[in-house]
C-alpha cells in the first residue's frame, strides 16, 4: 500500500472541508432569516439574573441554540433530512421558580424548538416558566417588526406545566432574550444582569 503524498493529503482535507461547510449551510438554509434573527440572543451562552418585585431571584442559564441533522434514509420512511433547532435553558439550584419546579429528570428544558421538513412539514414551540406556546403565535412574532413581543397565557396552548407556581407572561426582546416575565401571584420579575459573557457550547 502506497503512502499519500502531500498533494493528495491535501486533497483529502480541503473535500473533507468542503463536506462540513456544505453541510453546515444547508442546515442553516433549512431556516428562513427572520427565524434565526429572533434566536439571535442565543448566539452564545449567557446565565441571566432576574429578581422580583419582591426581591426573589431567578437564576437562568440560556444555552446557545443548536442545529442537529436527522437524516431518514429508507424504504419504509422514506428519504429526507429532518433539521431540529434548539435553544435549552436551566434554572440554577438557588432559583426561586426552581424550587416550585416538579422534577422531570432533565438538566435542561427546551427554551425555542423549531423542526422542519424541508417542502414538507415544520413545527415550532416556544415553553418557559410553565407556559407553551406553539406555530401560529410563534410565527406572528418572528415576523413581527418589534423587538419585543409580550407572550401572555391567553395566547399559550398550555400553562402550569411541570411547575407548581407557574408565570403568567414574559416579554421577549429579538436582541436581548427574555427581559421581564409576571407570575401568578402578581410578582414581576426584571432582568438585572448577566453573571458572566462567557461563549461556551451547550
């Protein structure tokens, strides 16, 4: 077996190159602009610190977001890439909302998911503090030319999910993430501030 010379090593890394990149900018064409604007704030890693009216304090660390490719290649299913965009969240163990939380084995919660089939089939869900939010009402505020969106639990499909206390608004911003949020027993909870900028990966 012949050694490769360095012109073929060469070769071999700029295909392998060329793969990833291609693969990376279909995942990210499976996505329309305005969808990946509203999940800029997710760009990195961030934990935030919100505090009630009443002086209770939330502390929360927002993943950056995520693409994962699942590809369906057989008879049975058919042959298509299914493409999941995620942004996870995490309340620290001190966190008032994460006291009142009922445990569901997970260290992360799904923040923002989108799934999509390309031509074929897609689906969106946004869930926090107890309140889901799914397609119509999503999409509405992507394509929304405010920054910031009020989402209220007239407006979510469910509410009071795994939580005993759950929240009855939040106010998204498309450049900073969730800047306020109401629970229900009239507590208003303001963002004071990130304990660090550090970019990290979920």
């Amino acid at each position: 077996m012949k050694t490769l010379n360095n012109r073929n090593k060469l070769i071999i890394i700029f295909a392998t190159v060329l793969l990833f990149f291609c693969i990376s900018i279909n995942m990210g064409a499976a996505f329309k602009s305005n969808e990946l604007k509203f999940i800029k704030p997710f760009a990195r890693y961030q934990t935030v610190i919100f505090k009630s009216n009443k002086g209770e304090l939330d502390t929360i660390k927002f993943y950056k977001f995520h693409i994962d490719t699942i590809r369906y290649h057989n008879i049975e299913q058919g042959f298509y890439n299914e493409y999941d965009l995620k942004v996870g969240y995490e309340l620290t163990d001190n966190s008032y909302h994460k006291l009142i939380t009922i445990p569901n084995n997970k260290k992360t919660d799904d923040f923002i998911t989108y799934i999509k089939v390309k031509g074929s089939y897609e689906t969106k869900e946004i869930s926090f503090l107890g309140l889901v939010f799914e397609n119509k009402f999503i999409i509405d505020a992507i394509s929304s030319q405010s920054d910031s969106i009020l989402f209220g639990k007239q407006d979510a499909v469910y509410e009071g999910v795994n939580i005993n206390k759950g929240i009855s608004s939040f106010v998204y911003s498309k450049t900073s993430g969730i800047i306020s949020y109401s629970d229900i027993t009239g507590s208003i909870w303001k963002r004071v501030g990130n304990v660090s900028d550090l970019v990290l990966t979920k």
